[in-house]
C-alpha cells in the first residue's frame, strides 16, 4: 500500500476516499494522483540536494507525467521542467510554468521546435549534437538573438536496472560522446558561434538506475571531461546536469532509490571531485520524471468477465489495459494489484490480468495472487505515476480515461474522460 491509502471495514481508501466512491463519481478506468506525496517527494529532492557549495535545482521531466494540472502544481512549487517537444513546451507555458525555468531536450529538435522555444524564451535549450548546434546558430543569427545552451554528453557510464557497464563504444543515439577523438572541436566550434552561451553540460545514464555507483562514476567523468575541456578550450563550465533516472518500486524485486541517504552522498562526491581538479561549478541539476510521480499514481479499473482456460489459466479482465498502461507490453514492466472492495481477503486465486484490446499481449500482470475475484468488482494498480498517461494510445478507439487529483481528502477532475468525439475531433 502506498502512504495515503488505508483500509476500512475491507474497502481500500484513498486519503480517506472510498475507491467505490471515485469509482461510482468518475467512473473507470482512472487516473488517481496524489498531490500530497508528489508535493512531499519534489521538497525531498529540494532538501536533499541543498548544500553550501553550489546552486542545485530539481527539474521535473515532464515526459512522465504532463497535464496542465500537473504544470500549475510544478509552477507552484516553483522547480524547473525537463520539456522535449514543442507540445511540452506548450502545455507547460500554458499551465503558468516559468518559461526560463525548462530544459529543452532530446534530439531531432525540429526548426519549428527551436523557434518556439526562443519565442517562448526557454531558459537553456540542451543540445544533443553538433548538427543541432549549428542549425541553432543560423536560427539565432537571423534573429538576432543569443542562447543559454547546454551540451549533452556521453559520459561512457551505461546504466540498466540490474546490470551496470561502462564502455568507451558508445552508439546511444542521446548526445556527443566523451570518447569522440574530434569532441573537442565540437565544443570548440559550439563555443565559438557568437549567438549560444555554453553554460556548460548534460549527461542522463538511463532511466530506472538503482545502481548508486553508476550515478558517482558518471559524475566523475563529467567533472573530470569538464575539467579538461576548461583547461584546453576558452571555455567555462559553470552549470552540469547529471539527468533523471533514479528507480522507484513496482514490485518487492525493485530496491527503490533512498534519495534522502543518496542526493547529499552525491552532492559531496560532486563537491569533492570538482574541488580536486579546482572547477568551480556555480549550478549542478538533476531531472528525475519517474521518481517524482510513480507513487503518486494508481489506476482504478473495474473486473469485468473472468475465464478459466482449457489447461486452468485463470484471466481477469478489466476495461483499460495497454491503452492506458503500455509498459508491461513494451517493456515487459511488472505491477502489483488489489481488489479494492476485497482489500483484507486472501490473495488464494491466481489471475493474469488483462485489458480489452485486441492484442495477446494486452495484460498488466502475469500470474498474480488476488482473491477470488467477481465482475463489478474495482481492481487497483499502483504504481502508475509515470510513463503511464503520457504513454496512453486510442488504439482500438478506445478512449482515454479521465483523471483525478486528490489532496487533503478531496477529489477533483483535472483531465475528463474522452468521448468517441473526441477521438474524432481531427478527422476530415
Ligand atoms: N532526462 C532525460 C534526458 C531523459 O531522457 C529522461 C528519460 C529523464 C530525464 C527522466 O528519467 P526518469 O527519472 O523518469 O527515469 N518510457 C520509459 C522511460 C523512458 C525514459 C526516457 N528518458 C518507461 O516507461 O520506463
């Protein structure tokens, strides 16, 4: 159970709501986020990272979870946003999100995407590549205008959830790599171009890490390139981004980061390393997406028909599934369930949950203990803060469910559900 649920008399509640209720009052599937762990969570990382030495600032990544509800929280809370596309950039700026407070990311940034950006006085724009760089340059020139950028850079350090490698060969399609024999050129010329002001550089490892060390390493690596580079290049790095990544728990096999042991463990390696080589940093920033809402969000769907095969496979299904939660088809993603209206009875029956698509691979959790489950009762994913939403398709024309927020033991609707229109709504 997560923080803010409880049970009642055998019902699971939400911060005191009753799941029959949200689900009787918005109707399901839905979209449960918990404004009160999200807010506690980003305050965490704010403290976490707080230290004598340089300006640090959390960056929330938006690709995990963006609504405009979420961009007004994130304005509130006054942090800054890891934005990659346009349409972030959009619905950031149009939720009251501070423009000079996003990260502009990813590569293959589109012209388009570059001048909206600079219209809409992004604060750095990360470069991915020298070919960006360039083209940003000409954008800029016929503007008028100058840039705060960051470089993003492969640092070698290769970071996946239970295995950890560093390598010198590196073929992420992300960034320019520290072993490229013409690096320095590249940030020579970078650093040349009058109209961008290289503020520094960026590194993310990979997503879901829970390999404290992989995090060190990569920040040895940085400082030390940043180092050298401020020593053979006219050049001053005064700000790295270290990325996202930091793994959160689905299931018992996932050792969730302890930020609040780690950040202030990485902020003296940080500090220490820098100091060594005597690079002074002025700002250092991390951009979790994941670890910021996973546990926030939950899913409520309701058990619809329930079928036993031939050799004794027992199947739930429920009314999402890979619409709304793509990642145990793309990616093999574990969760755990309950049945909300069954919270204190014993999980004796073994389901694989499915959803409705028509797709074999369409299912949520393979082989999993709930009790014996009926149709009309309302089944319960936590977890699913992250990459869930902002993952969702209308394959099969369904449409995608509403959202709520919960906050002080109330609920409000920040996303409604879809209608079949509103699946239409482009169509000629
Ligand atoms: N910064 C950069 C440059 C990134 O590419 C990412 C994630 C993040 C930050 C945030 O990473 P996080 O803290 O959330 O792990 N769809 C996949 C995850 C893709 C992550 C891509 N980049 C999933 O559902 O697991």
């Amino acid at each position: 159970l997560e923080s803010y649920q409880t049970i009642v008399n055998g019902q699971l509640q939400h911060d005191g709501l009753s799941y029959q209720y949200l689900a009787e009052t918005y109707g399901t599937p839905l979209y449960i986020f918990d404004e009160t762990t999200f807010v506690q969570r980003v305050k965490d990382y704010k403290e976490a990272l707080s230290n004598p030495y340089f300006e640090t600032e959390v960056l929330f990544a938006s690709k995990a979870l963006l609504t405009k509800a979420m961009g007004q929280l994130v304005a509130q809370l006054g942090i800054g946003q890891d934005v990659v596309s346009a349409g972030e950039i959009y619905t950031a700026v149009a939720s009251g999100v501070n423009p000079s407070k996003l990260y502009f990311h990813g590569n293959n940034k589109l012209n388009d995407e570059l001048l909206y950006a600079i219209e809409q006085g992004v604060g750095t724009i990360v470069l991915d590549n020298r070919s960006e760089a360039s083209r940003l340059n000409k954008l800029l020139l016929d503007l008028g205008k100058k840039q705060r950028v960051l470089l993003r850079l492969n640092p070698g350090v290769e970071a996946h959830t239970h295995e950890y490698i560093k390598t010198a060969h590196n073929d992420s399609k992300f960034g320019e790599s520290v072993f490229d024999p013409a690096i320095e050129d590249v940030i020579q010329t970078i650093n040349n171009y009058p109209t961008l002001d290289l503020a520094g550089f960026h590194c993310h490892i990979g997503s879901q890490v829970f390999e404290e060390q992989s995090f060190l390493d990569s920040a040895t690596e940085m400082i030390e390139f940043s180092k050298k580079m401020e020593d053979n290049l006219n050049l001053k790095v005064k700000e790295i981004n270290f990325g996202g990544g930091f793994g959160v728990y689905y299931t018992a096999e996932d050792k969730p980061f302890d930020i609040k042991a780690f950040l202030p463990k990485f902020i003296q390696h940080v500090h220490e390393t820098s100091q060594k080589l005597s690079l002074t940093l002025e700002k250092v920033t991390i951009e979790p997406g994941r670890a910021l809402v996973n546990q926030s969000g939950s899913t409520l769907y309701r058990v619809g028909d329930l079928k036993t095969t031939t050799s004794g496979k027992n199947y739930l299904f429920v009314d999402g599934g890979m619409t709304d939660n793509i990642r145990p088809a793309l990616y093999q993603a574990k969760y755990e369930a309950l049945i909300t209206n069954k919270a204190d009875e014993v999980a004796d029956t073994v389901y694989t949950i499915a959803g409705k698509a028509c797709e074999s691979g369409d299912k949520i959790i393979n082989d999993y203990p709930l009790p014996e489950a009926e149709t009309g009762d309302l089944l319960l994913v936590n977890g699913t803060g992250a990459y869930n939403y902002t993952m969702s398709s209308h394959y099969n024309r369904i449409p995608k469910p509403a959202m709520i927020h919960v906050l002080n033991g109330k609920s409000r609707l920040t996303v409604k559900r879809e209608t079949f229109a509103d699946m239409m709504r482009n169509e000629i």
